[in-house]
C-alpha cells in the first residue's frame, strides 16, 4: 500500500506514535509519505536505517505568510499539500492522526480529489477529544471530521467511550492499541552507561512527556525529593516543553539540582528506560500513557496516576501501580517502598515487560492496522 501519514510531528505520544508506524509499515514493505509542517522527531532513526529509508518520504507543508492572515491558514495548507502527494504518488489512502486539524484537511483533500475517491483514517489520541474537541468553538467541527472519516480508531476503550459520550458521534470506531517495539524497548544491561546517569547504590528514576502542564511536572519533582530524602537518588527528565522553565526554577529552590539532569528531547529513549529503576507519571489525564508502556517493556516498574486509559495499561500491583492523581504523598511513600525491595521490584518489572509483549508489542498491533485498512480500502471500493 501507499499510505500517507499526518501527524504533529512534535514530543507528544500521537506524533511518536504515528511515526513509529509509518517506520513499521514501511519495514513490512509498505510506502509510507509523512505530510506535515516539520520532520517527525523520530524520523532521524532513519538515519542508521538506509533499507527502511528508501520506502519512507517527508512532504513539507509551507504556509503562506500575508498580512492579511492574523493567524496561518495552515489546514488549508495541509489539505492543499496532501491532495498533492496523493496525485502524485498515487496513494491508497491517508492516516491522519489527532483529529484536529488533519482530519478537517483531510476531508478537504477527498473533496479536492472528486471524482477519485481518497479514503481517509482518523486516530483518536487523547488531548483532541478530552481538551481540544471539547470546547465549545471545535466541537461541531470534530464530530463532523470524526463522522466522514472513512475509518477510526481509537487508542484505549477509555477514549472511545469518551468520545461516544461526549461527541453522540455514530461512527463505528475500533480500538487498536498504542504499541512497542520489544526488540529495541528492553532491558539494558549496560553499567557503564547507567554510570553516566547514577552512581553506584543510587536508584535512577525517570519521567518522558512533552511537559505539559496535564503532566504535572511539578508533582514529578515533589515525588522524587520525597524519594531522594528518603534514599539515595537520582532522576532523569526525558522531554521538553512549556513546563521545563518551571520545572528547573523548582529543582533549584528544592536544592536537589545535582541530582536532576533535564536530557531535553531524544530521539532512541530505550537508552535511557532501560537502565532505569522505576517511572513516574502523575498526570492528570492520559488516554494511554505510552511512555508508561515503554518504560514497562524496558523491564521498568511505573507509578501512574488511576486514570483513563492508564487502567488498560497497568494492573495495580501487579506490574506497576496506579494511585489518586495528584497524591503527591502516596506516589512517593509506594515508590520508596518499592525501591527498598530490589528484588520485588526486578519481579515487577519482569511481569511488565511480560504484559508488554503479550498485549502491545508492534507485531501485535500493526497487522491490525493493516487489516483496518483493507477493511477500509473494500468499504471505500
């Protein structure tokens, strides 16, 4: 198939995830075109693959500056962009995910396109139905992307009955998982490399998002100071964002910047979770929690906030643990617990891993992207 994809290609879990299909589509023989305004960040691992490079192409959108436009008409732009590459490249359908704006520009370009018939796929991720499509100027406009879509997914059952309730969308929409590579998302036995991070006897913590506030940054810091009373510590700070400013005045006023390194973005993070012995993510809101399932198949033990599609993630207790969203206190009293028992924790982040590959593995869910767009491609037929 020819398959174009459009994502944000910026730190967030749908553009990581987006990209992460294209490569492994494009690894099962597949052409996969990028449309977007920039590179997808983990497109540069590319770079070390020559073979899989060859079926993978990037399609930048340009948007026109004029004084007339306060604002960039960039879904205009994209639409105009991806109507383009489909004509040209003869593709068989698009992939669009986050359905604001790119579901709106691709319902554009299937119109552009008339009489040929483009199908378009949608991908629910989180943020553009829980906070984007919800307020009151995009609901109309996300409800009516969502319907003429030729197809949707979602990315946990939470998110569709989210979206079900709050949208009285009548779509059929399927549930395909966020997934992992679990042969380059595992454990690393690699001391020297742990050394560059933690000394010996020093436990190393982690947390991976895009830093915003709905990832409660803050509530990070505070965990890990707790943690770092408590025994010796030493945290990594994955990511970059609106709450890294913030982020770095509050490690400084709690006197625990020589233990915190921001590592800002990065591209092969299995680097870095594999060495690590537990993961923080206390966020208020996930519809997922990728990065809780990357820390999980790199044998990593998370403590996550009980929310969202975090429940379809992790069993409490058993591979990880899931506690009240913001109970800054509990978070740190389980992960203290937890990291004085090495031998507990090892078990624990064994059972993750396990659950890793049983459920979320890309050899699990890609096929079912796959056979979701032949479903799509004999529908449209």
């Amino acid at each position: 198939m020819r398959i174009g994809i459009t994502c944000y290609p910026t730190y967030g879990g749908s553009g990581v995830v987006a990209t992460e299909l294209g490569m492994e589509l494009a690894a099962r023989g597949h052409e996969i075109h990028f449309v977007t305004y920039a590179p997808p960040i983990r497109l540069s691992e590319l770079d070390h693959q020559p073979d899989l490079a060859r079926r993978i192409c990037y399609h930048e959108v340009e948007v026109m500056s004029y004084p007339l436009f306060d604002y960039p008409p960039y879904d205009l732009a994209l639409a105009t962009k991806m109507v383009e590459v489909a004509d040209h490249y003869q593709l068989d359908l698009l992939h669009v995910h986050y359905a604001i704006p790119h579901s709106v520009s691709a319902y554009l370009a299937q119109a552009m396109l008339a009489p040929r018939h483009l199908p378009f796929v949608t991908t629910l991720h989180g943020t553009d139905i829980t906070l984007v499509g919800q307020d009151r100027s995009f609901l109309p406009i996300t409800r009516f992307a969502i319907e003429q879509s030729s197809g949707v997914t979602a990315v946990s059952q939470n998110l569709l009955e989210v979206t079900r309730r709050e949208f009285k969308v009548r779509k059929p929409i399927e549930v395909i998982p966020n997934f992992v590579n679990c042969d380059r998302y595992q454990r690393l036995e690699a001391p020297e490399q742990r050394r560059q991070y933690a000394a010996d006897g020093e436990v190393l913590i982690a947390h991976l998002s895009n830093f915003r506030p709905v990832k409660r940054i803050p509530d990070v810091i505070e965990i890990f100071a707790r943690i770092r009373a408590a025994l010796p510590a030493r945290l990594l700070l994955i990511g970059d964002g609106p709450e890294r400013g913030n982020a770095e005045y509050l490690v400084r006023e709690k006197g625990i910047a020589d233990s915190v390194q921001f590592l800002g973005k990065q591209d092969a993070v299995y680097n870095k979770l594999g060495v690590c012995d537990l993961f923080l993510l206390p966020s208020d809101l996930e519809s997922f929690g990728l990065a809780a399932l990357e820390a999980m198949a790199c044998e990593v033990p998370v403590i996550a906030s009980d929310v969202g599609g975090l429940r379809e993630v992790i069993d409490h207790g058993k591979d990880g643990f899931l506690l009240p969203a913001r109970d800054v206190e509990a978070m740190a009293r389980t992960a203290v617990e937890l990291l004085r028992e090495p031998r507990r924790a090892r078990e624990m982040g064994a059972a993750a891993r396990a659950k890793a590959k049983a459920l979320f593995c890309s050899t699990l869910v890609v096929p079912r992207y796959i056979a979701f767009y032949d479903k799509v491609l004999a529908g449209s037929a």
